[in-house]
C-alpha cells in the first residue's frame, strides 16, 4: 500500500486528492509543518530536504508532487484522469501538470514565505509585491485559458487539475483570486466541490 507522508495544507493535498479521485487505497502519515517532524533524522531518510509531500510504496520512496502524480497515474491510473499518451491532449496535460509546480508556485511559495512563514524580521516585503504581481500574470492566462472549458485540459478532469487546483487553494488563502478572473474563480468552485478534493484539505 502506498504511504502518504503528508502535511495539512500543504502540497501533499495534491496526492491525497489524486488518490481519493483513483479510489486506491493509501496510508497517511501526518506529519506538523515545523523543523521537528520534518527535519527529523527519521523523515530526512525519506526526503533530503525534508520536505513534502513523499510516498513510500514497500519501500519504493518518491518525492516530488509531480513525479509522484505521473507514477501513480502510470501504475494505477489504468487510463484516467489522463488523456491517451503521446497525443497532442496528453501533450497540453503534461504541461500544465508541470506549469503548477515550475511556473506557477515559485511566486506563491515566495508569498508563503515572506508574507507568513518567516519571522518578521527576515521578510523581504519587495518580493512579496513582485510575487503577487507575477502570480496575478499567471491568473490572468488562467482565466484566458478556461473560457468555455470546465477543466484545464477541456471536459474531462485530470490531475493536472489536482495539480493546479493546490495553487488556487493557496492563491485562495493568499487573496489573490479576485474577481478579476471569473473563469479561474468558477473553475476553483468546480474542484473544491469535489469529494475528494475536501477529503484531501480535511486532513
Ligand atoms: N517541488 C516539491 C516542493 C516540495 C515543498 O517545497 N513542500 C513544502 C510544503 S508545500 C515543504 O515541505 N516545505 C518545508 C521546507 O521546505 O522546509 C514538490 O512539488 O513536491
């Protein structure tokens, strides 16, 4: 069975959702978003950095939200919540899969940190105003991208959508989605109304 290490609200949401849309069952660890747990000699043997989300199937240890979403898909997906591999579809979700954590994130993680995470005194306030400016650039492509469609790669839901739809949570919390971006707003209404996407932010 696969282990989830996993802390709330973070980016193992997108693993713990992926696996509740798959139906497969899993183990989760749950671990507290603090130095203790996660640089613990214990968990720094799963992940070097100490960071997560990572999965541990009989030993099989992996890390990466997006490595982990495409191994899973490639063992269990059986064909869902992908389009068929090597076409031009499963070219665009294989983008998006990857713009969620290479583009998109660096700004909102550049966010979590100055704006929430890091003590007062070590926050850059520049960098914040830039990050959100260069995240409200990528919402704005969003919004262009989803006209007419219910999902990022058309009508079906895919996990590139479990992928994006973890930055939208936290644009969410961070105030950014505004609605200045009607599309992008609805397409967050639609994943958040799935079971396994509240399954996955319940945890
Ligand atoms: N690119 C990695 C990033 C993992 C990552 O930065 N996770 C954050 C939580 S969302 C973390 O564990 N941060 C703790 C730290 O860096 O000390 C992935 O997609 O899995």
């Amino acid at each position: 069975m696969i282990k989830v290490y996993h802390a709330p609200n973070t980016r193992s949401v997108r693993i713990v959702w992926l696996l509740e849309e798959l139906g497969l069952p899993y183990e989760l660890k749950t671990l507290a978003f603090n130095p203790k747990d996660l640089q613990s000699e214990e968990y720094l043997a799963i992940h070097p950095y100490g960071q997560v989300p990572s999965i541990d199937e009989d030993g099989l240890i992996l890390n990466e939200s997006g490595a982990i979403t495409q191994y899973i898909l490639a063992k269990y997906g059986k064909g869902r919540l992908e389009p068929k591999a090597g076409t031009p579809e499963h070219a665009r979700f294989l983008y998006w899969l990857h713009f969620a954590e290479a583009t998109f994130m660096p700004p909102l993680g550049n966010i979590a940190q100055h704006a929430f995470i890091r003590p007062e005194a070590e926050r850059i306030p520049q960098l914040v105003m830039e990050s959100q400016a260069k995240a409200k650039k990528v919402l704005s492509v969003l919004d262009r991208e989803l006209a007419g469609k219910p999902f990022i790669c058309g009508n079906d839901f895919t996990a590139a959508d479990t992928m994006l739809g973890y930055n939208l949570l936290l644009s969410k919390m961070f105030g950014l989605l505004s609605d200045d971006y009607p599309n992008v707003v609805a397409y967050f209404g639609r994943l958040a109304a799935r079971p396994g996407f509240q399954k996955a932010t319940a945890k």
